[in-house]
C-alpha cells in the first residue's frame, strides 16, 4: 500500500495547516495539500496527504474515513494514480493541425 491518501468531502474552509493538524494524530504528516481552483482560489473540496509509511496511512484511513470535519463527512482512501489526459487543443478535443476542426478558409 502507498502512502499517499485522497481526502474527499474536506469544508471549504480547511487550510493545509488543518489538513496537516488532522492527519498527524495518525503518524507523520509528509505533505498536505488541499486542491484548489485555479481561477477563483476557492478550494474544491478535496486534497491530498502522504504519510510517512504505508501503515500510517492505513491507520488514517482506518481512523477518519467516514468521520466528520467541521459538518461535512470526510472520505479517506488511497491515492490512485494521475490519469494520463490528452492534450487539449481547445477545438472541443479534435485537432486543428490534422483536419479536425471546421474548414473556415
């Protein structure tokens, strides 16, 4: 098992210190990142923590899956993987430069 969490249904309010604060009752915090949206700044509601082992980070999941933070219940399991994504041309996903777009000339 990693040891880097997802941590879903986080209030809006929760800063990384807190994040941090919550988590480290479970072991030793590495990082703690809450995700955030890159036009407005408001946080979206969810983050990231990475313990300092596998067995801490089973015990933060075992100890705050389903638990309560500030009136909003919080989900903790383990951090899948990045998918990868296409690059995005900004033509609704087809590609201007290999005829995919709309012919206006």
């Amino acid at each position: 098992m990693g040891s880097k969490l997802y941590v879903g249904g986080l209030p809006y309010s929760v800063t990384e210190g807190r994040l941090q604060e919550v988590f480290s009752t479970h072991g030793t915090v590495e990082s703690a990142s809450v995700i955030s949206d890159k036009f407005t700044g408001q946080s979206r509601g969810f983050g990231f923590v990475e313990m300092s082992s596998g067995s801490e980070a089973q015990s933060a999941i075992s100890g705050l899956n389903g638990t309560q933070l500030d009136g909003r219940t919080l989900t903790v399991n383990e951090a899948k993987p990045m998918a990868k994504r296409d690059n995005f041309s900004g033509s609704g996903g087809r590609d201007d430069r290999n005829g995919g777009g709309r012919n206006r000339w």
